[in-house]
C-alpha cells in the first residue's frame, strides 16, 4: 500500500537549486535602468558639460571680445549673418556684439550648470535648445550635408529633458526638496502620495531655495566672467590692423631682415605653399602666388580650432570640412570667419613675418 493510500504525508521529491543570476542579468533586470531619471543621467552630463566648457572658453578666449579680430564673436556673426534665415536680426546684434557675445556665454554656463546641478532643469534646457537652434540657423545653415553639422543634432538632444525634467536623480532640486520638508517638519511621504496643497507648499519653498541659489550664482558668474572678459580683450577696435583676411608683401631688396625668418624665396615656387611654425606655436602656411607677392595665414580654423591643410589651390578642415581659399576666405563648410593673416616681409631673399 502507498504512502497516499494510507493517508500519509507524501515526500516531494527535492528540487535542484536554481543558478544564481549572472551579472549581466541583474544589470538587465535592474529596475533602474527603466526609469527616465537613471536613462538621462548620462545626457545630463554630456549636454552640462559641453556647454559649461563652450561658455567658459568664450569667457577665457582673449580675441573673443575683440572687434578686429576674425576669431572675435562680432566678425564670426557678421560672416554667420550671408545667407543665415535670421540674417537681419544676427546683424544688428552685431552692432552690440560684446554684449550679446557675453549673452551667449554665460546662457550656455547657465544651461550647462543648471542641468549638471539638476537645478531648473527645464529652465536650463530651453535656453541650450534655444542657443543650439540659433548655432543652427547661423553657423551651421551652410554646412551640407545638414548632419555634418552638430548644432541640430544639439536642439534634439535638449528635448527629452524639456519634456520630462531630469527625473530628481542627484540634483541639487531634490537635496532642497528634502530639506524643505525637514524644516516643516513633515513626514517622509512619497511625492505621489501627498496632497495638493501639502505638495504645493513643499514646491514654493524648493523654488524659492533654488532662486536664490541659482541667483548667487549667477551674480557671482555674470559680474566676475564679464570683468574677466573684458579684461582680456585686446584694445583694439573693428577697424584694426589683421582683418582683412590677406597678407602680402611686395620683396624689397636690402631691406632690414627682421621678424622671425619663414623661409627662402627660392624654397617655395611660384603657386606653391609651404606649412610652418609661427612665432607664437600655432601651425601656418606660407604661400607664393604670384612672381611678386607671398601671403602666409594661420592654419587654425576658425570653425573649432583644427589645424586647415593645403589642397588644390585653397585650404581644407580635416576635421569637419570647412574650405577656404588661397585669401583665407571661407568657401564652404561650418567655419564662420576667415583665416587669420600673419603679415609678412620679403628681404635678401627671406620671407619673414612681421
């Protein structure tokens, strides 16, 4: 007889124990990973550092608040303005082009703060949207094919973060959310579960903590990155020697041999060019067009700072396809100014930049 039959408890027979997850499978089934505050993390900090650096190198950049400068911000617009859909508007804020340059830098500071921080992050994405569809519309409208540019791959990245916010994970907005409800003494609830009104309070008083946050900040960037700007920018006005983005020089026989020494006369041939090192470290080109005349640019282009290499008759970025020609003006591609002229000299057979 069974041990059913007899009413006995029956023995089930013993399972064998289930592996243990791999690694890989936790990380898959993480229910982190489907929430839109940990999926964002990493554009938070790509789009807060990008634009925090962008701003801060405009503020730090000597000629970028020169107006006789081709690298300053008021030649790159009044380029950017031919054949831009906001054209008119580009030139008149050309006119003002110090304060508008420090607009758009400390609004890209702003932005790439305010989203690293998690502090007004909706705030902080509209105004990277709104400088990255203006990047569009000027600098990049010209660059074809329209991908090749960055600056509309930007506008789209600021998006998910204008509709949804940073979802709370490690911001500065939820450290002061939780401090307001410590100071008003409430409960640990979860933000789902509370009343309207409890909810609005606690959000009123997390506003006013990152307000005043956002603007100590902000008084602390503006007045200090606008005196360090201004500090450094050279005094020199639009009209100013270097702009006209070409250098000759006639030779002249027995003349003084002075500025640094590029090469021979006889070294480079009548339409040929010739790279090397100008005086301050930066790479250049020496060219020979014609019997009588040499003309030597700086060979960093204007576009994002990489070294142009001659070809055919002109210059080209390798880096993202801006042109120039044998003048240094630009023909094509995202760069918004001419290359810089080094004025150069022709004396007892050597060119020498002056």
């Amino acid at each position: 007889m069974s041990e059913k039959s007899r009413g006995l408890p029956v023995k089930k027979a013993a399972r064998a124990p289930e592996p243990a997850p791999s690694r890989w499978q936790r990380l898959r089934e993480d229910p982190r990973l489907s929430q839109a505050a940990w999926a964002l993390l990493p554009l938070r900090a790509f789009l807060g550092s990008t634009f925090l650096y962008a701003g801060l190198s405009k503020i730090f950049d000597r000629h970028y608040l020169d107006g006789g400068s081709p690298l300053g911000v008021r030649s790159q617009m009044l380029h950017a303005a031919i054949g831009s859909p906001i054209g008119p508007l580009v030139t008149i804020s050309a006119h003002h082009a110090a304060l508008t340059g420090l607009l758009i830098a400390f609004g890209e500071i702003a932005a790439g703060l305010g989203t690293l921080l998690g502090l007004f992050p909706r705030l902080a994405a509209a105004v990277g949207m709104l400088l990255a569809l203006s990047f569009f519309l000027t600098v990049s409208w010209r660059t074809t094919p329209y991908y090749v540019g960055a600056d509309i791959a930007f506008v789209f990245a600021w998006m998910p973060i204008l509709i949804s916010g940073d979802g709370g994970r490690f911001t500065i907005t939820s450290y002061l959310r939780r401090r307001s409800r410590m100071a008003m003494r409430l409960p640990p609830v979860p933000l789902g579960r509370e009343s309207a009104a409890l909810r609005a309070r606690v959000d009123r008083r997390t506003a006013l903590g990152g307000g005043v946050l956002a603007g100590a900040v902000g008084l602390v960037t503006l007045f200090g990155g606008s005196a360090l700007a201004l500090a450094r920018r050279p005094r020199s006005g639009p009209g100013a020697a270097g702009g006209s983005g070409s250098a000759t020089a006639m030779p002249t026989a027995g003349a003084a041999g002075g500025g640094q020494s590029i090469a021979a006369v006889s070294d480079v041939a009548v339409g040929a060019a010739k790279s090397f090192t100008a005086s301050d470290g930066s790479p250049a080109w020496l060219l020979h067009p014609t019997n009588s005349t040499f003309a030597a640019f700086n060979a960093t282009c204007t576009h994002q700072g990489c070294p142009v290499q001659w070809a055919g008759g002109g210059f080209r970025c390798p880096c993202h396809g801006a042109t120039y020609d044998a003048n240094g003006q630009v023909t094509g591609g995202p760069a918004p100014a001419p290359l810089t002229p080094i004025p150069v000299t022709v004396a007892n057979g050597q060119v020498r930049a002056t």
